[in-house]
C-alpha cells in the first residue's frame, strides 16, 4: 500500500505531497524534511529504494524533481518504481513538456496546475491502491474538463 506520495525540487522544497495514511500535520513537515533530505543525499549510482522507518521509500528524479514514494513493506518496489514512471509519462502527456528538459518552466507547470496534477494522481491511485495505468483513461476526464472550459 502506498502511504505517501511526494514531489519535491532539488532545494527540498515540496511541490505536491498526497498522503494515504493519516498523518498529524505537526508531523508532516518534520517526516517530508527527513524523507527528502534521506532521498536527495544519495548519489546517482545507488539503488533508488530506501527502508525508512517503517516503510520503504521509492524514489526517482525527472529534471529538477524527485518523485518520492512511501509503501509498506509488502508493496513490491520495482512495480512503484515503474508507477512513478507512468505518471511522469502521463504529466508530460499532459502538460507536453513537462519532465523533457530541465527547466523552470516544467516546476512552474507543476505548481500553477497542482488541481491538475492532483486529479492525475486521484485516477491512478485511490486508498492507496494503484487502481489505473492506462494513460488515455487517467486524462479522460481532465481532457473532458478542458473540452467544457474551452466550449
């Protein structure tokens, strides 16, 4: 199961964070501070998969961002690993640039449409369960709201 998910740039700064399980608020900034700061401290050439505490964390970085994932211990990691690579798929279908080329812009794109990013998220993941990979059916119902808004 996965607990959290979080987006962070390489200053540590969160840019989305999406929990599963209940967390105090008082806890969040401290747990997202450690979590990043055990991520971003580790060199390119080793493994992308973290235990922390008591769960594992999944890690991957697109440009500027980390994409962190916390799961349980009995969440296979390799198949995270290749979820947060479906989702950047599915974004940067989305957004059409966003994780190309490492830029300002592609945060900016993450930042001014985090309801976007969220409803993203919502179609792949509900409870904390994977429940859709398939990426025309993740952007079916925001290209719905883009149809409406334009109309």
């Amino acid at each position: 199961m996965i607990k959290f998910i979080l987006m962070v740039n390489r200053q540590g700064q969160t840019r989305m964070s999406r929990y599963y399980t209940p967390v105090e608020l008082s806890r969040r900034a401290t747990l997202e501070a450690d979590v990043v700061r055990c991520c971003l401290s580790r060199k390119k050439d080793q493994c992308s998969f973290v235990e922390y505490k008591d769960f594992k964390l999944v890690y991957r970085q697109y440009a500027a961002l980390y994409i962190v994932v916390a799961v349980t211990d009995s969440e296979n990691e390799l198949s995270v690993y290749e979820l947060v690579h479906n989702f950047v798929e599915v974004l940067d279908k989305y957004f059409s640039r966003v994780f190309v080329c490492v830029s300002l812009q592609s945060e900016l794109d993450i930042m001014f449409n985090l309801d976007r990013v969220h409803v993203i998220l919502d179609e792949m993941i509900q409870n904390g369960h994977i429940v859709e990979t398939n990426k025309s059916r993740i952007l079916a119902p925001l290209t719905a709201l883009d149809k409406m808004a334009d109309s």
